[in-house]
C-alpha cells in the first residue's frame, strides 16, 4: 500500500506546478477564424510526422467566417489517429467551439462514424518514427454521425493507453455548442442545440494526470462504408492516406473559444482526490452546471 501511495504521489506531484488562472489568460488562445489563416495552430500530423489525413481545409473560402475541414478516412480510436489541430494550454481550461457537421449535399453527414469536434490530448513525445502501441490518452466531445447512418448524434469519448471507451447519445443536427472544461482531475462535456441556452451534460471524465500541458482543439474523422470492417494495424492505418474511399463528411467551425474555469480547486494533488467537488459522482448535474457556469 505504501508503494501504491508513494506511486500515486509522485503521478499526481507535477500538478502543483500548474499556473494560476491569474497568471495566464486563455483568451488570447480563442479564435474567431475570420482572419484567413490558421496562425497559431498545430497540426497532429505535421508535429509528428504521420501522413496527412486532411481532404481540404480552408479558412472563410467555402463558408465565409469558418472554419471547413474534410477529412480523408480517418478515426479516433484506439492506438488509430486523424486530423486533429490543437494549441497547448497549461493547466485548467473551459473551451467552447460552435460547429456544425454536415455532408456535402446534406444537413447530416454520410456513411458512419462522420464526427468532429473538441478534442483534449496528453503529449507523449512520441513520432511517427518512435511509436508504440498503447500510448494514447484523450478525452474528447463531437457531433455527427455514429453507428447508425442519417442518425444525428453526440459521441463523448475518453482514451487511457490506447482503449476507448465511448457514449453515443442522440443530439439535434444543424450548428451546436461544444464545451469541455478541466480541472485538475476532472473533465467535463457539455452541448447546447443552437438556440438553446442551458448545457446537457454529455459525460464525466476522471483522470489521475501528472501533466499540467494538454494538447486542446479541434478533430474530424469519418469512416468510408466501402472499407470493412476488422481488426486495424495501427502501425499501418496510421502511416497510409486512402484517397479512393468515398467519404462525405465537413466539419465547420465558426468559433473556439478559451478561458480560465469558474470552479478553482487547489493543484495539489491530496485536495484532487480528496475534495475535488467536480470528481464525486452523486454531484446533481444540475449543481456540476451551477458550479461551472453558463
């Protein structure tokens, strides 16, 4: 036991050097994409040297104001990896994204698995030349098409060492919010239908991360119906772009944005896993919504 606590703490010890939210203002991370260009963005494939799984990508060309991307067959699961542009963020975030996800013709994507949206992941150093099975961890939040085709959904999805583990929940079409907000320990989702005004909570995510820097920002990912299904080598998935599936997935964006949580719970890690409000499971969720803010 001793050597389970002293391992615990050691994990959990790198939190204490978490910035304050008075020292760092997120909000120059936000961005309205109406600048035309994508100035301060990374790419996942470009800082690590996997292929790129991009279709098309612009900035206020095809929908003036947004933000379109167009995936290539792609997916996030597993040790598997697809588009995915982030910036760095130290310590707790709230960020919010307006998107819409959509087929080309159609107000719904086609095919299966046709989602995108927020996206939060642990650097792990590794590129496409050093990788390692069973290295991915990542939360994220997305609208689109599940399992089901022409079937709106949301999919809250939560990745420990390459296995993921996902929720599939009916949501309306058209332009939604997205939100996801860290602190410390605890990850929460949320969507609103556009309109609307109140948050539904899409999942709760509890995480015992030594890493105060995650990779947050936005994914895309569809799944040709002309490609069967099976067991996919990720060693080979990941290194090669099929051009030839037919796809029919565009994810716009018309603003992300960050900011500092409201809710501020002390960074060591004992007041984490002791009294972190945000980790009890029996919180109401009307009370996770009050404590976190409209």
């Amino acid at each position: 036991m001793r050597v389970l606590m002293a391992f615990v703490a050691g994990l959990l010890a790198a939190s204490v050097a978490w910035p304050a939210a008075a020292q760092d203002d997120l909000a120059t991370l936000s961005d309205e994409f109406d600048g035309g260009s994508l100035s301060g963005w990374t790419w996942f494939h470009e800082a690590y040297g996997w292929p790129n799984k991009v279709k098309k990508v612009d900035v206020g060309v095809t929908t003036p104001g947004t933000l379109h991307i167009e995936p290539y067959h792609s997916g996030w699961i597993y040790d598997l990896n697809a588009p995915f542009l982030f910036r760095e963020v130290h310590g707790d975030f709230d960020v919010r994204a307006r998107v819409r996800v959509r087929g080309a013709e159609k107000a719904i994507a086609g095919g299966t698995w046709s989602l995108g949206g927020l996206m939060a992941r642990v650097p792990n150093k590794l590129d496409s030349k050093t990788w390692v099975p069973r290295s991915e961890n990542w939360h994220f939040l997305t609208t689109g098409v599940g399992y089901v085709a022409g079937q709106q959904m949301t999919e809250a999805k939560s990745t420990f060492n390459s296995y993921s583990s996902l929720k599939l929940r009916p949501f309306p079409s058209g332009w939604v919010e997205l939100r996801m907000v860290r602190v410390g320990v605890s990850i929460i989702v949320m969507a609103r239908p556009e309109g609307e005004t109140a948050w539904q909570v899409r999942d709760r995510f509890y995480r015992m991360e030594s890493n105060p820097v995650m990779q947050v920002g936005l994914n895309a990912y569809t799944i040709s119906d002309n490609v069967p299904i099976g067991a996919d080598n990720p060693d080979v998935v990941n290194r090669t772009v099929n051009r030839d599936a037919p796809v029919d997935m565009i994810l716009e964006v018309d603003w992300i944005r960050f900011s500092r949580p409201k809710v501020q719970v002390p960074p060591d890690w004992y007041t984490q896993v002791s009294a972190n409000p945000l980790a009890d499971p029996g919180l109401p969720e009307a009370d996770l919504l009050a404590m976190l803010g409209n």
